[in-house]
C-alpha cells in the first residue's frame, strides 16, 4: 500500500513570495491534515480535512495561508506571501476516519516539505 | 493547559539497553487514544504503537512498549535493547473523538544511542 506522497521535498523562496505544496493521501483515507513543525517543536495542526470538508482550521493563519482539498483526495496547501517565520516543516496526514471516530484511526504521515524562507 | 507534556528534552542511553520515554496527558474525555510516533533526521513521522483508553493490557509492538497508567493519565515509551537507529525525536500524541478527532502532540524527547 502507497503511504502518504507530498511534494516538493524542499523549498527555498524569498519572502513575500508564494508557495503551493502538495500532498496525496492513503488510498480511501477520509481525514487529512495538514501540519506546521517549526525547527525543535512538535507539529502544530493547521487544517484538518473530512473528504473535502472542513473540520478544524482554527490555526490556519488565514491572511496568507489558504487550502483546499477538491473531490475529496488530493490537497494543496498555499502560503501567499510568504514570511520569514513560516520556515518550517509541513507535513500532511492522513486517516482512514473509521465510523464513529474511534480513537484507534492512527495517522500516517508523508515525508513532509521543509520550506525555507529568506 | 497541555494536553500532552513531554518532560524530557533529551535523554541517552547505551546501546542495547532499555530506555523510557515519559509522556502525561490531559484530558476529560473517557474515550480517548494515545500514539506514539518517531521522528529521524529524515524528517519523516512513524508510528509506532497505540495506546486505547479502554484497553485492559499495555501495548506492545516489538521493541516498544507503552507502560499505561490511567489513573497517573501517563502513557510512557519503553523501548528494550536499545539500537543505533533508534536515535529520532520521539513524540507522544492523543486523540480525542469527541474534538473532530484533532491529534495533540507533545514537545517530543529528542533520544541518543550510544554504541
């Protein structure tokens, strides 16, 4: 079974430049998620998808961060413009999202992008 | 307040012995799972076990274990027979159902091999 695919692997932009990543999950995986994880942290939950709907984007600075996730499979991810502190990791998730939510739906992840911000 | 806490920042160990990895976590719900999920330089995220809160046994998969106390509300990583390659971040995680099933993570514990 394919795992999560994400690109591109690395990113080096200037800032107030844009940037789009890419992520595809597990084949038949309802949830997705996209991460933040800043260099010594732990990752930091941005957007959470159900199909292609919305569940939590509390933390989605939304000024300049935008997702979308059209027909319910593939993601991408936008940074518009782009600023220093969004050097980070990006890593996006996913889960099968069993009926009832049980607490057992464990996600996977893909290998991430590091983006870098000069 | 944190919903995982992760006290360790980084720990070593010598290789082939056993190391435990701490983790605590907060919540109200009783439903609720805790992971945990390794980290190499690679970048890359991988689980490595799960933890149920209604589960009678602890959880074990290999070499990890998960020393699950539910009254302390910690969930702490044994790894035995430590490895070089077991040298990663390690993070400790929860879900909870009953937020939309949002994953909080800990600050990780940042774990040495020596040979």
């Amino acid at each position: 079974e394919a795992g999560v695919a994400q690109s591109p692997r690395y990113k080096i932009i200037e800032k107030r430049q844009s940037v789009a990543f890419w992520c595809n999950p597990i084949s038949g995986h309802a949830t997705l998620y996209w991460y933040q994880q800043i260099l010594g942290q732990g990752p930091k939950l941005l957007i959470q998808f159900q199909n292609n709907g919305v569940v939590d984007d509390s933390q989605l600075p939304k000024d300049r961060f935008s997702a979308e996730r059209l027909k319910g499979v593939d993601s991408t991810l936008k940074i518009q413009p782009a600023k220093l502190e969004d050097s980070a990791v990006y890593l996006c998730a996913s889960s099968l999202d069993l009926a009832g939510g049980l607490e057992v739906d464990t996600q996977y992840f893909g290998p991430g992008t590091r983006l870098t911000v000069l | 307040a944190q919903k995982i806490t992760q006290t360790q920042p980084g720990m070593f160990v010598q290789e082939k012995e056993a190391v435990t990895l701490d983790c605590t976590y907060d919540t109200s719900d009783p439903s609720y799972g805790l992971f945990w999920y390794k980290q190499p330089s690679s970048g890359e995220m991988i689980f490595l076990i799960y933890q149920g809160s209604y589960d009678q046994q602890n959880a074990t998969e290999g070499r990890y274990s998960l020393n699950f106390q539910k009254a302390r509300k910690s969930a702490n990583l044994v790894i035995s027979a430590s490895q070089l390659g077991d040298s990663a971040m390690y993070f400790c995680a929860m879900r909870e159902p009953t937020t939309g099933n949002q994953f909080y993570f800990g600050t990780g514990t940042s774990l040495t091999v020596i040979p």
